[in-house]
C-alpha cells in the first residue's frame, strides 16, 4: 500500500466519523457536501471538509467539541503530510521527523512538571525521548519510540491530562508508524 492510500483511508473514516455527527445536519453546507461527497478523494475535498468542521465548532455544541477538535487536528495533519508528499517526496522524511520531535516536545513542555519530579518508567522514557535527535534514528528506530509512546499511552492511568492528550494524537502516531513502514 503506497503512502497516498494509506492517508485516504486514514481520512475517509474521519469523515465518516464526521458524517456521524447528526447534529449539524441542519446546515445547509454540511448535508450538502456529506450528500455529494461519498468518500475524500483529492486536497480539495479535504480542505472543504477542514472549513466544514471548523464552521462546525462555531455552533458551540460542547457535547461534540472534542470530537470535531480531534477531527481537526488529525485531518490537518493529513493534509499536511500529503501536501509535502505531493510537492516534494524526498522532503517527507523530514516532514515525519519534525511530526514525531512536536509530538514528544509538546508531551514535555505540558507535562515537564511532573517528568521531573516523578521516577517511574514512563517519565524516565519521556525523558530520554526528549533528549534524542530523531532525525538520527533509523525509520525502525522512530517506529519502536512511537510504539513505546502507544503502548504507555494504553497502560499508564496516572496522569490523565497526559494520557488524554495521547489518546487524541493516537490516530496520527498510528499514521506515522504506517508511514515510517512505507518510506
């Protein structure tokens, strides 16, 4: 499976997560182009569904706000990742090493407080993470840091801001293990 397709299914159970959101059938915008559109198929479709979502969250339903920001996010990542993947295919390895160092550094920044002060075996990983030039790990190596960051996210209840926030970027990182596993 090449990169494009992998993204494109990555993006099409977001929309259909989105088409899910029964809530915001009564725009005009988004029955329309849920209607029209069966599946994302190109950027442009992309990007209207981005402005879709975005228009979305204006309405405010609190219920559905964590849904559409995390649709967001990983749709915006995609759209970033295929852009680079289109324009320049020898810029993607870097595009990914840039994706893992935001991750494991907003991970750290968030959470710095508590890395330090506690001594367990997710802190002491999240640490060592943060001290690795990334761009220097083999693809294999960036697949088993991110498999690692996975597995704690799935095992370690204690700091539930921290584990909450992997939870929401676990689509990506599965994207970029995918990813790692093409190029």
């Amino acid at each position: 499976m090449n990169l494009e397709k992998l993204m494109y299914i990555q993006i099409n159970k977001n929309f259909q997560a989105f088409k899910t959101l029964d809530s915001y059938a009564f725009n005009q915008e988004v029955s329309h182009f849920c209607l029209n559109n069966l599946r994302i198929e190109n950027i442009a479709q992309l990007d209207q569904l981005i402005l879709l979502i975005n228009k979305c969250q204006n309405y405010n339903l609190i219920a559905l706000s964590n849904t559409l920001d995390k649709l967001l996010l990983e749709n915006t990542f995609f759209k970033k990742i295929l852009s680079v993947y289109y324009k320049n295919q020898n810029q993607l390895t870097q595009e990914i090493v840039e994706n893992i160092q935001k991750l494991f550094i907003v991970i750290y920044r968030e959470n710095k407080d508590y890395i330090l002060t506690t001594e367990n075996e997710f802190t002491s990983f999240l640490k060592q993470a943060n001290e690795l030039d990334i761009s220097s790990l083999s693809n294999v190596e960036k697949q088993t840091l991110l498999l690692d960051l996975l597995r704690y996210a799935v095992t370690f209840k204690e700091v539930k801001e921290l584990v909450n926030y992997l939870n929401k970027q676990k689509v990506i990182i599965e994207s970029l293990i995918e990813i790692l596993k093409i190029i």
